[in-house]
C-alpha cells in the first residue's frame, strides 16, 4: 500500500479588490516584521514599494558598472590599437588622440550599460520563470486583470498559518486561500 503524497505549503494568497485595499494591507504586513511576501497587481501602484518597506534598487548601480566597464574598455581597446599595436603618425597627431575616440568609447558606455539594464532586471527579478506556485492558484489568474494580492510564503519566519490568515483576514482581503507548491 503507497502512502498519500502530502503536498507542501507554498503559503498564503489573500485577494483585494482595490489598489488602495492592498496599499494599506501592504502596509499592516510590513508592519508585522514579515519579510518572504510579496504584492502582484495588475498595474502599478504609486509607493507600493515604500509600503512594502523595500530598498533602493541596486540596478542603478548595476548599469553604471556596466557603463564605466563599456566605456573604459572601449578606451583601451582604441589606445592598445592605435598607440602599441599599429602605431602609425597620422597628419602629426600623437599616438593616442583622445578626442577621436570618444564616439567610440561613449557608444560602448551606452551599449554596455543597455546590457547591465536588460539582463540586470532580469536577473533582480529571477527572470524568466516558467513555474511558480501562485499559478496553481484559479483565483490568481486575475492577479493581470483586475484583481490585488499579496502572497506570504510559509518559509518567512513568521509564518503561522493560523495567526497569518488571522492578519490578512484584519487587513480586509476579500478571499484569502492556502496554495499548495
């Protein structure tokens, strides 16, 4: 006889049915020191970031790494060709003529930190994901249309389910389910 297969707890999903309703619920779950959770709403929502209690974004800084990396490499690349490489003294300019490689160096800054936004975001964001467990979730298929959740993940270190459920029945979620991973 084969024993039942017990299905793990991904965590809970609690429904809003307005950007202002998950506004303030964000607000009351940062407040109650969890960390694992997340909003999805199908549009963005002004500050919902700062409700959440989430930092500054570290892609700023990203791209500008990316940027100084593009540009000083393009610099190089120009200096080692044209001043060791091949050097060759054309109508009396020194080796390395700077002003000459600068749409170079600023077109490869551009690019460079173009690269440092895409694959930056993506990676931030854990892109692309092909399974996630909210999408066994019938009712989190409005998540895109117009509908508000918030999903806290039973690895947060606050999670009880009992006394989870108890918070977002009190933030005023309009349907709040367990969802399985």
């Amino acid at each position: 006889m084969s024993k039942p297969i017990k299905k793990k707890t991904y965590g809970l999903l609690a429904e809003y049915d307005s950007a202002r309703a998950v506004y303030h619920a964000c607000e009351q779950v940062r407040d109650a020191g969890y960390k694992v959770w997340d909003s999805h709403t199908p549009f963005a929502v002004h500050n919902l970031d700062k409700a959440m209690g989430l930092g500054p974004s570290v892609l700023p800084w990203i791209v500008f790494a990316m940027g100084m990396t593009g540009a000083s490499l393009a610099m190089l690349l120009q200096y080692w060709t044209s001043a060791i490489d091949y050097p060759i003294i054309i109508a009396g300019k020194p080796y390395f003529s700077w002003q000459a490689f600068v749409p170079v160096t600023f077109e490869l800054g551009v690019l460079f930190s173009a690269f440092g936004a895409v694959f930056g975001m993506l990676g931030l964001n854990r892109l692309p994901m092909w399974y996630h467990s909210l999408f066994n979730s019938e009712r989190f298929l409005r998540h895109t249309d117009d509908k508000f959740f918030i999903a806290i993940e039973a690895r947060d270190p606050k999670y009880d389910p009992q006394k989870t459920r108890e918070l977002l029945e009190r933030t005023g979620a309009a349907h709040i389910e367990e969802v399985e991973d």
